[in-house]
C-alpha cells in the first residue's frame, strides 16, 4: 500500500501549484496526475456537471491504484466533495478546508476575502467552513472569471491583469480584509499582482501548503506515507499534451518528462 502513488486532478494545469507543493514536502512520494483540458473550466460548469466530471476522474485515477486523492481544483472540492465524500474507498482530500484554516489563523481583524471561480463563489463553501472554525468572521467573496485565462494565456504581469485584478480587488479592498484566500489554483501565479493591488499588508493564502499538511497527516496515520525513494510523477490530460507540458514549468519551477492523453 505505502508505495502506492498519490492521485491529483484538476481541471486542468492549475493543480500542479498543489503537486509542487507535495512534491516539496512529500519528495518520496510517487504523484499520478489527471488535468482534464479537454474540458476545462469548471468554474463556469453546473454543479451537476462538476459532480460527473469528479467521479470519472476519480475513477481513473482509481484505476491507476492511488492510495489517496487529492482534488486540487477549488471549484470541484466546493461542489463535489461534499456530495462525494463517502463514496470511495480511499481518503478525498480537498482544498477548501486546509485553506479556510490557515486563513482563520492569520487574520487579525477577522475580515477575510474570498477570490475564485464564479462556481466556487456561488457554492459558498469557504464561507461556511470559516464561520464553522470562527463564527464572528466576517467573508467577503468575489468571483475573478477571467483571471484563469489570464493565466492560461501566460499574462501574469502589467496593464491589463492589473486593470482587471483592480475591478476585481477593489470591493475587498473597501471591506478592510486582512487576509485573502487565492481560491483557485490558478492564481498562485498571479500572486504578484494581486499583492500589488490588494497592499501589501494583506496576508494571502494558498492552500497548497495546507493541503500538503493534511496530506502528510493522514498519510502518516494510516501508516502509508512512502519515504524510501525519490518519488516519480506520471501526468495524464484529457487534451493538449504538448500544451499541458510547454506551460507545466511555469507552475511546477521544472520541466515534465512522462505525460501522456487519455479519454476518461
Ligand atoms: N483550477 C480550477 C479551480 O481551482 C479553476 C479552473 C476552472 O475553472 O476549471 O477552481
């Protein structure tokens, strides 16, 4: 069991902010990844289609015999998981607790921004997880629609991403948040300017770190944490390989070897 790989999807290449992070603090871990292009975005899709999607995806990586999975994507672990949690046999791990977590932590004044995907935003669900941990936190939340093609476009620096990250940012801003949660995986990439524009005084929280933890966590308690090798990574997309890999080495720091297309 405990050199079973660790299963990840996204809906595309936004999850590999997540795989990074795992890669850092579990290096003997082997990662099979699943970035469905063929179908992405989610943020834009119906919860019943978010739900579908997740479940094939699970499938697959199932399939490939994972010992655990982790959906790295914030619009699939806001509608998704919920519905999903005890349907399979291995432990889900999602991205929106480890990430209202770390937010409840760092705030001071109790204000807390929420940036991510227009179905993230609807479903409310790092609203909930927050006031569950703290009840007197206040959450503003904002859907950026079109910061995921910015990213996906490579534009993650001047004018414009800053214009539309000001139209965005600004009623946050007003609100006097002290902390602000990047919820999507795409937006680590615009950390930049997204600090630019919210101040520099706004701790920003990407839950890759969290989520990594978590992962550790139960991975240690189970007793299947994996720390005789160096881990290997497999990638798998639903389209575009070529694509997938010429913008990996943006999110990941490094370049990927073993990827391959697949119909799930
Ligand atoms: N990676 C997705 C997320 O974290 C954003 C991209 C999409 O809309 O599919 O929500």
């Amino acid at each position: 069991m405990r050199t079973k790989p660790i299963g990840i999807f996204d809906s595309g290449i936004g999850g590999l902010t997540v795989v990074k992070e795992i890669m850092r603090q579990l290096p003997g871990e082997d990662i099979v990844y699943f970035g469905d292009t063929a179908r992405v975005p989610y943020g834009t899709k119906s919860k019943e289609t978010v739900i579908r999607f997740s479940i094939e995806n699970i499938l697959f990586l199932l399939k490939q015999n994972v010992k655990l999975i982790c959906i790295a994507c914030n619009t699939a672990s806001s509608v998704a998981l919920p519905v999903i949690r005890n349907h399979f046999r291995v432990p889900l791990v999602g991205v929106i607790s480890p990430g209202a977590r770390e937010a409840v932590y760092a705030t001071q004044n109790k204000r807390i921004g929420v940036i991510g995907t227009s179905a993230t935003i609807k479903s409310m669900a790092y609203e909930f997880e927050i006031k569950s941990l703290e009840p007197k936190a206040v959450v503003k939340s904002q859907a950026c629609p079109l910061f995921v093609p910015f990213v996906e476009e490579g534009w993650l620096a001047g004018g414009i991403i800053e214009g539309v990250a000001l139209k965005y940012l600004k009623p946050l801003k007003e609100s006097h948040i002290d902390t602000l949660i990047l919820g999507c995986t795409h937006y680590p990439l615009l950390k930049p300017v997204i600090k630019k524009v919210i101040g520099k005084d706004v701790v920003l929280i990407d839950s890759a770190k969290q989520v990594a933890i978590e992962i550790k966590k139960i991975l240690t308690l189970e007793n299947l944490l994996n720390t005789q090798h160096k881990g290997r990574q497999k990638f798998y997309v639903s389209d575009n390989p070529a694509w997938f890999k010429s913008m990996a080495r943006k999110f990941l720091g490094q370049g990927i070897k073993e990827i391959s297309r697949i119909t799930v």
